[in-house]
C-alpha cells in the first residue's frame, strides 16, 4: 500500500521532466529555424539532396520525409530514418516537390470526379406523360 504513493510520483515525475525536455528540444528548433528556414534554403544549402522536385536528408541520405504539426499553418519536415529536422515550411507539401505535384494531380482528379457525380445527380430523365403503356 505504501509503495503506490511513491511509484504514482515517480511516474508523474519523469512525464513532466519528458514534456519539459521535449518543450525545450522544441523551443531550441524553433528558434533556429524562426527565421524562415524553408525550402528553397534548404536546397541553396544542400543541393546534393535535392533532385528533380526530390528531397532527401542531409545527415543519413534517406528520402523518406515525414511531416509534423507545429501550428495550424507550421509544418516540420523531418527524415524518417534519424528524424533530423530539415525544413520548416508553412504548407503541408511545399511547391516545387515530387509531393506537391503528386498532391495537385491528386486534388483535380477528386474536383473532376465530384463534378461528375453533381453532373449525374441533376440529369433528369425525359419523362414521357403522353405515352401510356397499354
């Protein structure tokens, strides 16, 4: 019974230090990449990783990119493998890349097919009142 107490603090303990050490790692990325660390500077930067609207990482060469939620419209772009923190950018796939196209062909395909549906869903069918079927 005496040893719950204890364990429970101990718990709440470490997920607070876990949360103030993540806010911190946090605050230390956005603060170097406040300035508009985009893109394009990550392409002027490393232009080896960058190929034909391809992004791939500095540090371990993968090219597996994955996005994540800082803000409603900050998005932190970083390498699956290591999870280095490449870019920061604020739309989800930035233009001039493999995904933004991909996003695009995507968007205006899913336009066209819900102009069809409309299209269907207000044809009507001749209605022929004068000819009965006898």
């Amino acid at each position: 019974m005496f040893l719950i107490l204890p364990v429970a603090f101990f718990g709440l303990f470490l997920y607070v230090l876990t949360k103030v050490l993540k806010a911190a790692v946090r605050s230390q990325e956005v603060a170097r990449f406040g300035n508009g660390n985009g893109l394009a500077e990550y392409k002027d930067n490393h232009p080896d990783c960058c190929c034909e609207g391809t992004v791939a990482c500095y540090a371990c060469g993968g090219g597996d990119i994955w996005l994540e939620k800082v803000a409603d419209d900050c998005f932190n772009h970083r390498c699956r493998a290591c999870a280095t923190l490449l870019y920061q950018s604020n739309t989800r796939y930035p233009a001039g890349t493999r995904q933004s196209e991909q996003y695009r062909n995507l968007r205006e395909w899913m336009e066209g097919e819900r102009r069809k549906r409309q299209l269907q869903a207000h044809r009507t069918e001749p209605r022929h009142d004068d000819e009965r079927v006898h």
